[in-house]
C-alpha cells in the first residue's frame, strides 16, 4: 500500500542568460531558507510567548518572549500571577481576558504550523480552574466549553497541540468567554514546521462492513488536526527536536501478557530527506528514542504447527471522541531482521485487517531504517480506538512490533465560527465592496428591521433584568432559522415531528438564568445539563448540545429521535419529554426534573448516601418496567441500544426512570429475527454477540442490563483498568465467581449484610441468566422483571425465609407474567398481583 498520493512534478530545461541565471540563483537561495527545511530546519523562536508578562523565561532551552511585542486586542483583560509554586516559569503568569480577545501573528503563507496553547489554572484568589471559554482561528473551533480542570488534578499544565494549515500571511487566536465566565491562557507556542511532516493525502480505513477496505482521503490541509495521543512504545517519555513529548505506552495496552519491551538500540538509520514525503521517516519524523525502542510480542514461535504466536497479539485501546475522523501514524523501525528475512505481520485497527505489514514492498532497503503508515480512521461510539499487531502465519519470522503512535483528531471547519474584524489598514477596501453593494445594503437594512421587531415582540412577551445573553449566531434567513425545518426543506425524509413540543430559546434562557455555570447539574460528551424553571413554575433539567455538535448530521440524528421517541411514549419508569428547542443553531432538550440525578452516582465514587439492598433491587424493577415497556408496550417495540447505569435516573423518591433514547432503534418486525445496524453503545455494556454480527435484537438490551444489575450489586465500574486483568470486566468478573461459588466476595460491602439469601442467588441467577454470550439464551425482559419482582419479594420477606418454599408458592395460578401492551399507553401497575415498586 502507497502511504501518500502526493503526484511528483517535472521542471524541463530551456536556455536562459547568465545574467538570469545569477538572479534566478539568488532568489532560490532565498526562497530555500524560507521554504526548504531540508537546507537547514530550525524552530523559529519568534513565537513563544510568555502571556501574561512582557519578560522573557527560557523554558526547554527556549525563551518565551513577553507578549508587548504582538499584535492584541485585549480590552477588558488582565494578568494574574501565580502565588503557588511551580517549577515552570511559563506558569508564574497568565493573560485572563473578560471578553473576546486575540492575538495576531504574522505567517508565511501555504505552511503547516504547529500552535500549542499552555493552561495551568492558578488555585484561589485567581481561581482560573472556573474558566469556561472557547478558542477559534479563522474558520476552526479548537476548543469548546472548554475547562482546565483536569490539570490541577496532577499539579501540571494542561497543553493543547494543534497543525494548521495557513493560506493567509496572518492568524489570528482568539479566546472567547462564555457567558459569566472569563479565559486565561498561561503561554503560546506558534512555528512553522518542516515540508511533508503531515501531507494532504492519506490512506483512508474503513471497517464495519463485509470486507474492511483502504482508499484515499484528500484534504487534511484544509482541516486542522488536534494532538490527542504520542507515544513512545516500548519506551520512555522522551522530547523531540519540535518540542512535542512522547510517553510511554503501557498505559493503553489491553493485554500487556502479551508483549515485551525490546532492548534499546541506537544506530537508527535515516536516510530520508527533511523535506521528502513519507513512507521513509527523517529525523523530524520521530526521534531516535522512539524508533531505537518498540514493543514485541512475546513467544515468537518459529514452529509452524504451534498456533500459540497466534494468540500473541498486542493491542492497544485509546481513548478518543466518539463518532469523529482521527489520523493515526504509526511508525516501525525493523532492527530484529536479518535484511533477507524481514519481518511479516499484521496490522488491525478495531478488531479489522488492515494490511500485512512489510509486504508490500514499500519499507526501504536498507535495514534499520525507520519508517511510518497514515491512516484516516473514523472512530466508533466506545470512545476508544484499537490498534493491534499480530504475527503472520507465513514466513519463517512469527512475532510482531511497534515502534510509535500517533493520534490527531480531525477539526473540520465551522460557519459557526464568527468571522475576525476587518483590520484598519484594510478598511479601504472595505470601502471599495460597500460602494459595490449599495443595493444589497436595503434588503439587510429591511431584514435588520423586521429582526427587531421581532426581538421587540419576544421582550414583551418576557422581559428579562440580565440582557447579557449567549452569542447567538444568525443567518440571512433571520433568527428563527432551526435545524429540523432545514431538514425538511431539503427534502430529507424526516418523520412528524411534534410541534407541540417546542419551546422558544428565549424562555430556556430565562429558566436557566441564561445557561449560567452555577445552573448546570450535569457533564457529558453531548454538552451541559442545566436545572431550570419555566414560567409555569415546572422545574426541568435542560439538556444543551455543544456548538457544532449536530455539523456532522450524527448529532442532529440523535436529538431528532428522542424527540420522536419520547413524544409518543409515556411510563411511570421513563423519563418524560417536557420539550425541545432547535431555534438559531441550538439543540436543546427539555425533561421532566429528576432530583437524585443518574444511578451511577449512588453507586461508587460519589458522595450521595448508600442505597440500601433493598432500594436496589426496586430500583430494577423500575427500569427493568421501562424497558419491558419499551420492547413489548411501545407500538412496534423499541430497542434502547445504551442501557447503562447513567441512563437510569432517580427522582425524589428513588424511582427508576430510564433516559436517553438518541440512539434507539425501532424492534425488528415479526417476520425479522434482528435489526441489521452499525454497533452503537457504551464500552463495558456492549452485547457481544450485536458486536460481533452487528445485529440488534431486544436481547441486546438484556444484556446491557444484566451489566447493570452486576454493576449494582458490586458497586463498581463495569471496567476498570487499574485493576489485575482477569477483574478488569466486571461482567467476565462476575460470572467467574458465580461459578466458583465466591460472588459474595466481591457484593458491595455496604449491602453485604442487608440482602437476604434467596434474593441474592435469584438476583444473582437473573445475571446470569441476562448475560448469555448467545441472545437465544438470554431471557426476555418480561422474564428478568418476573426475576426482579420475585427477588424483591424475598427481600421483604414476604414468604419468608425457605427458597424453595418460595418458588412453590410463586408458581401458583394467582401469580402470572407480564403482559404485553400493544399500545404506547402506560403500563397499569394495578394489573397484576405482584406489585414490590408501586
């Protein structure tokens, strides 16, 4: 496989005059020591910057100029120091800024220039952990609602690395506050970096389907890539010669049994240009520390009959963003080969072929010389990405390595971004284009008129004491613009959706105090969760996407079906759809208040009161109710497709409701045993067989709750790596000591004494039971609630204390299943004789 398919140009000779040949002399010198790193490569020390300061500090053995030197636009700003102690300079100071501000830098244009943005948040008085603010360059979000919270947690800086293109001889940063809050940044870090480091054309994988393919992906020029993972496999942390910082990579392995470090080994040898393009790597490309060291798997097996190096794959699991291109490098340097037997082996990215490693003909001649794959990979919905190497059966060579990994997200641009103001020496042109559009100019002056009627209309309707709200951006259209009317006037195929249900932005704004940080009452990967109170007195929790989120058409698909979900459906156990709003590029959603928040917080790691044995066994019974309701009452049955303990919420009275129906799927019909579709999920509650043959069914569902039901009862999480490996899977943990006869050595301690004998080992054999690796084996969900309500019967006590007694009693006629609804009312708790949760 071609790593790049970047097409070679030819110069033809023709006769030209000495006297042109001196001047066409001079102006390639000049133009090589500007362009043509090749000829001498160094980091410009122009643009590091000190924020917040104009004294320099050297750092790295680079000096961060003062920032007295740039161009800014700091209005309503200010420095802080820091009165901890730090080892950095960089972190004694910090440029905050009140409101939007920026920093101009002057480019070369057409060059790929890498941006690092330091945040280190000084604790009390200055408190820049409480910031919240956005971070833009023409076209590009490079970060949203961002918080540097996390980096107090190690006492280090947070550092934020980007690759920009730039077209324009100028960028222009800019940090822009939300609403009550401010931004901070500590340092800058802006240089132009050496020719093909990234190029424009890659390989694109794809996998999910039938047969994995690779083809091209064109244009990662005209997209900004993010810095997520740089590691050092087999290593330690290291620096390169860009100041980038490579870590170790035992971190990420799935099966560290699996491989070994190999011994370092110095004589790298890089015989590729600076400036040439891939697959042969320079010494811009990674630094000797990295491809002198590697992982490989352990028992290379040179039998050909042993299957064993089969199983001695080498894997590693990488957080990243769900649903979202990355580039990923991966980079090989081959010095366990004889230059006769080079080394053959697999190379897979979620679970799928890629290639076979060093078959192609493309790694150089001479051994050990470094070299390095592209690849464009989209990631699923487990927030994570898998990379693994396997020895090949063929050949007489039978183990596998890896030398380096990168990760880049993939920033793709945003017409959300608002665009930089013209600069003065540019206004005379400026002039120019209005003189040439006078004519435009009434049409915008009658648009503008009308819009304030509008807002005139809105602010009778409501009058509000904090003006200051949101930027909100508006198209020509006018502002009522909303995403699902877009949709339908493009004519895509979208369902009735309940009109009914929308509620106007400008009454959100007020139940929310304007989205105010001191509101929010939930973080997740789709946005802030705020408590609200609308006009009528109902207290909501507001759900609000991130600014761009619905760009990619997958945001906007999951907000579309919980709207279509939740407004046909109503249970006691589900929550309810209080309303929606998709007015000027927001999608927010809008549910019934549920005061305990999420199960998960009662669960581990939190500070709400323990639940009690029995408050957990009712709490399954509530959701397990939902669910049956969902598969069985719901016209046409629906299947969840994200049970998890986040997703069953509490109200004040400890009653299960589950959430979150964005990635649900209407049930298969009767004449289909499944739903064909792409896996959708949460990591750790994942149905193995859905993942495997990417076929949904109800029993998906079950199995996703029966690792609820563990989850429950060990109050821990369903994967914990920190953990030995064999505990790791809470659901392959807590079969094996089913098995062995020891679960109760892992039950919550909390709850240990409180749970009756019989109830534990029927809630223990519904676990079981639900987490069948085949779905024919599992139960329905009408049988696991039957389980459920027959475990918290023994709880109470109710026949008392003979198991067996117990069983027989329950098998009487005066005892029967649920019944399956066919309409989307709510299911009658009154319709049956057991009734442990009314």
């Amino acid at each position: 496989m071609g790593h790049h398919y970047v097409p070679m140009a030819t110069v033809q000779p023709s006769r030209i005059q000495y006297s042109q040949c001196v001047v066409l002399l001079v102006f390639l010198l000049q133009f090589s020591s500007l362009q043509l790193p090749s000829l001498g490569y160094d980091i410009q020390d122009k643009y590091f910057i000190n924020c917040g300061s104009d004294t320099s500090v050297r750092e790295s053995g680079k000096v961060y100029a003062g920032e007295s030197a740039l161009k800014t636009n700091f209005d309503s700003s200010y420095t802080a120091s820091n009165q901890s102690a730090v080892s950095s300079p960089l972190y004694q100071t910090a440029r905050i800024f009140g409101k939007e501000s920026w920093y101009k830098f002057n480019t070369e244009p057409n060059g790929t220039y890498l941006v690092r943005l330091h945040f280190f948040p000084f604790p009390p008085p200055s408190n820049l952990s409480s910031a919240t603010f956005n971070v833009s360059v023409p076209g590009f979000w490079l970060l949203q609602n961002f918080n540097a919270t996390n980096a107090t947690n190690n006492n280090s800086a947070l550092v934020k690395e980007f690759y920009i293109q730039i077209t324009s001889p100028g960028l222009r940063i800019t940090f822009r506050p939300l609403p009550s809050s401010f931004a901070f940044v500590n340092a800058i870090e802006l240089f132009l970096l050496p020719l093909h480091l990234i190029v424009d054309q890659v390989a694109r994988f794809t996998y999910g389907i039938s047969t994995p393919k690779l083809s091209t992906y064109n244009g990662l020029y005209s997209r900004v890539l993010e810095t997520k993972h740089r590691l050092n496999v087999g290593g330690q942390t290291t620096n390169d010669s860009l100041l980038r910082k490579w870590i170790p990579d035992d971190t990420y392995l799935a099966y560290p049994e699996n491989a070994h470090n190999s011994s370092p080994y110095n004589d790298i040898k890089y015989r590729a240009k600076v400036d040439s393009d891939g697959p042969n790597a320079n010494l811009f490309t990674a630094p000797t520390d990295v491809y002198g060291t590697a992982k490989v798997t352990k028992n290379m097996s040179t039998n050909a009959s042993d299957v064993e190096y089969k199983l001695s794959n080498i894997t590693w699991s990488l957080p990243v963003e769900k649903n979202t291109d990355h580039f990923l490098r991966l980079h090989f340097c081959d010095f366990f080969s004889l230059q006769t037997d080079l080394t053959v082996f697999n190379l897979s990215i979620y679970d799928a072929h890629v290639m076979a490693v060093n078959e192609d003909g493309s790694v150089p001649s001479v051994l050990p010389t470094p070299y390095y794959y592209d690849f464009v990979v989209h990631s699923d919905d487990s927030g994570f990405m898998r990379v693994g190497v396997t020895p090949s059966a063929s050949g007489y060579i039978h183990f596998a390595f890896l030398n380096g990994l990168e990760i880049m997200r993939v920033i793709e641009s945003s017409t959300s971004v608002p665009p930089d103001p013209v600069d003065s020496n540019s206004k005379h042109k400026l002039l120019v284009v209005l003189g040439s559009v006078v004519g435009g100019l009434v049409l915008v002056v009658v648009v503008v008129a009308l819009g304030f009627l509008w807002h005139l209309k809105l602010s009778k309707e409501k009058p509000f004491e904090n003006s200051n709200w949101l930027p909100v951006l508006v198209t020509a259209g006018g502002s009522s613009h909303n995403r699902l009317t877009d949709l339908t006037s493009q004519g895509s195929p979208l369902p009735n959706i309940n009109l009914g249900l929308r509620i106007p932005l400008i009454e959100l704004q007020s139940a929310t105090k304007n989205f105010h940080a001191s509101q929010i009452i939930g973080k997740g990967s789709f946005g802030n969760v705020y408590k609200g109170v609308l006009r009528n007195g109902m207290i909501v929790a507001v759900k609000r996407s991130q600014p761009g989120s619905g760009d990619s058409g997958q945001g906007l698909l999951e907000f579309q079906t919980e709207i279509m979900v939740l407004s046909k459906i109503h249970h006691k156990h589900l929550v309810s759809l209080i309303g929606y709003c998709d007015e000027r590029f927001e999608m927010i959603l809008v549910y019934e208040y549920m005061e305990k928040g999420t199960l998960r917080d009662h669960l581990y790691n939190t500070t709400f009161p323990s639940l009690s044995g029995e408050q957990r066994i009712a709490i399954c019974v509530g959701a397990a109710k939902g669910l049956h309701y969902l598969h069985k009452g719901a016209v046409g049955g629906i299947i969840h497709r994200d049970v998890k303990s986040t997703n069953i919420l509490l109200d004040e009275n400890h009653v299960a409701k589950v959430s979150d129906f964005g990635i649900s799927r209407t049930g298969p019909l009767e004449h289909q045993s499944h739903v064909s579709t792409t896996v959708k999920g949460t990591l750790g509650y994942l149905d193995p067989e859905y993942l495997r043959r990417r076929k949904l069914t109800e029993k998906s569902d079950v199995y996703s709750f029966g690792i609820v039901l563990l989850e429950v009862l060990c109050a821990r999480p369903v994967i914990d790596s920190s953990l030995p490996r064999e505990q790791r899977n809470l659901a392959e943990w807590g079969l094996l000591c089913k098995n062995k006869g020891i679960l109760e050595g892992i039950i919550d301690p909390s709850i240990k004494d409180q749970i009756d004998q019989n109830s534990l080992r029927k809630f223990s054999e519904t676990v079981e039971k639900c987490l069948q690796e085949d779905g024919t084996d599992r139960p329905t969900m009408g049988d696991v609630l039957w389980d459920l309500e027959y475990a918290l019967l023994l709880q109470r006590g109710v026949h008392g204390s003979s198991y067996s007694s117990v069983s027989t009693s329950l098998q009487l006629s005066n005892v029967r299943r649920l019944p399956s609804f066919s309409t989307p009312s709510e299911v009658d708790d009154s319709s049956k004789v057991l009734n442990p949760a009314a």
